[in-house]
C-alpha cells in the first residue's frame, strides 16, 4: 500500500520533472522554455499526480496551470545551470536517506519506488534538480527582514483579553427585551437556553483578543467592562453580549501570537518577492506554450 507521505513525494517530483523522452520516441511539445521542451507526457504525469493531490485536497487539478508550474520550474532549473549551481552526491544522498528512513526497511522503500516506475538514480536526479532550484532561489529572492516594529504594529490591541457569553436573536427587539431581563437580575444561562439561536448556548466563550470574531461584534464587546451588557448586530443576527472578564493577555499567548505574525509576515513577503523574481526571469526567457 502506498504511504501518504510518498504519494507527496511523487507528487513533487512529477511537478517539477524535466527527463528527456526515451530514446526514437517522437514527444508532442506543450511548451519551450528557451532552449528545453516540456512534453505531453510531462504534462500528462504531472496532472496525474495532482489528481492524486485532489484525491486529498478535493482541489481539482486545471491543466493550464500546472503547465504554468511546470514551465517555472523549469525556467528556474534553466537559469541554475546557466549560474553553474551544482549538488554534491552526498547531500542528495541525505535527503533520500531522510525518505527511506519511513520506511521499514530498504526493500520496503525500493517496492515503493517500483510501484511508482522509478529508480533509485532516477529519484536522485529529482532531488538533485530541486537542490539546484532551491539554492538558486535561496541565492536570487531576497525579502526585508522582519523587524520589532513589524511584529509591534501586528500586536497591537492584542495585549487585552475578553471572555464573554452571548444569547443570539433575531430581531432588535428580542435584544433589547433579554438585555433589560439581564439588567433586572434573570439568570443568563437560563435566558440563552430558551432564547438563544447560538450552538453555545450563553455557555462561556473562550478568551480572545481584538482581530479574532467579526468587527460588529468586537466593537460592542471590546466596549464593555466586567458585568455589562451590551447589543451587536452582526449578519448572523442580534447579540446580546455579557462580559465576564477582562485580563492582560498572558505572556506565553502573547509570544505565540509574536511569532505567528513573524512567520506569516515572512512567508507574505517570501511570496510577493518570489512573484516579483518570477516574473523577471520570464521577461527575459524565450517562453511558448502550445497547448
């Protein structure tokens, strides 16, 4: 049986594969990347393996874009071996080593890799290419480091906490009506068994800090101290929102939420300066598709 973790792996080779045609096999050309071709069979296991992908995903594969996908990876192997990047045979020794340590033992990796239809060698090669196209990316895509007044800007508001419940109506008045009850002393949990619309029934919502429920909602919640009430309407309906405590977030959230944001910060502008070098390399590429 396959492993998920080497389905993943012929999904990544397949995608960035760039193996000629066997020999006296004439192949239909889908695409030319200066002087190398991308073939129909290329395409054709390449859309394969992302049927496989959306067998996972449910993301149904489209040809055209892993032709695009196809076509960078190969501008971008392209433009390694013009820089003259090359891969010692002891790292990509290491990484497969890091593969078959998945498995049992080497017979039970080799049977993986011949229920795929591929060699050992010609798994090397694979990962030799993706060595090249990684290092060249490594060399050539540079991002502004993230700096204090980054992650700053990105906390701010999130070093106070609410914990709050709710009973949700439907209309202005029923708010208005339970908000009063509230006010005279009836008891909450009982009022949101009877009334509420939420699944949570008036039980207490978990802490969290400004940016994580809807602003209409934040904006009244944020807005009132321990033991006040207060009505948001949100596209959901109408909420009436008691709040039970407010704290300075602790510590050990707020570093976590430090290095979430440092992360996706740097993940945003590793993206944005990919496109951009992308985009150059393919200005000054010879590039036809002829699909």
């Amino acid at each position: 049986m396959r492993t998920l973790l080497f389905i993943f792996l012929i999904i990544a080779i397949l995608l960035s594969s760039s193996g000629p045609a066997e020999a006296g096999i004439i192949e239909r050309i889908v695409a030319k990347v200066n002087q190398e071709a991308i073939t129909l069979t290329e395409l054709e296991e390449a859309v394969a393996a992302g049927k496989v992908f959306a067998q996972l995903t449910g993301e149904e594969p489209d040809e055209k874009e892993i032709l695009a996908q196809l076509i960078e990876d190969r501008l971008i192997l392209v433009k390694a071996k013009e820089a003259g990047i090359t891969v010692t045979a002891g790292r990509v020794e290491y990484e497969i080593d890091k593969i078959k340590s998945r498995f049992p033992d080497e017979k039970a990796f080799r049977e993986a890799l011949s229920q795929e239809g591929i060699s050992k060698a010609e798994l090397a090669k694979r990962y030799e290419e993706r060595l090249m196209k990684e290092e060249l990316t490594a060399r050539s895509v540079k991002i502004a480091p993230i700096t204090e007044q980054d992650l700053e800007e990105k906390l701010k508001g999130q070093d106070i906490q609410i914990q709050v419940r709710q009973i949700l109506v439907e209309t202005r008045e029923e708010a208005d009506s339970i908000a009063a009850q509230v006010k005279e002393g009836v008891d909450f949990l009982e009022l949101a068994k009877l009334k509420s619309l939420s699944p949570d029934q008036g039980e207490t919502l978990g802490f969290f800090s400004r940016g994580q429920m809807v602003a209409e909602f934040e904006a009244v919640a944020f807005s009132l101290k321990e033991g006040e009430t207060g009505i948001a309407e949100t596209n959901l309906g109408f909420h009436v929102i008691e709040c039970l405590v407010v704290r300075k977030t602790p510590e050990e959230i707020l570093t976590q939420l430090r290095e979430g944001w440092r992360v996706s910060l740097y993940r945003t502008r590793l993206d944005q300066a990919m496109k951009e070098w992308l985009e150059n390399l393919k200005a000054e590429a010879y590039i036809e598709t002829r699909l």
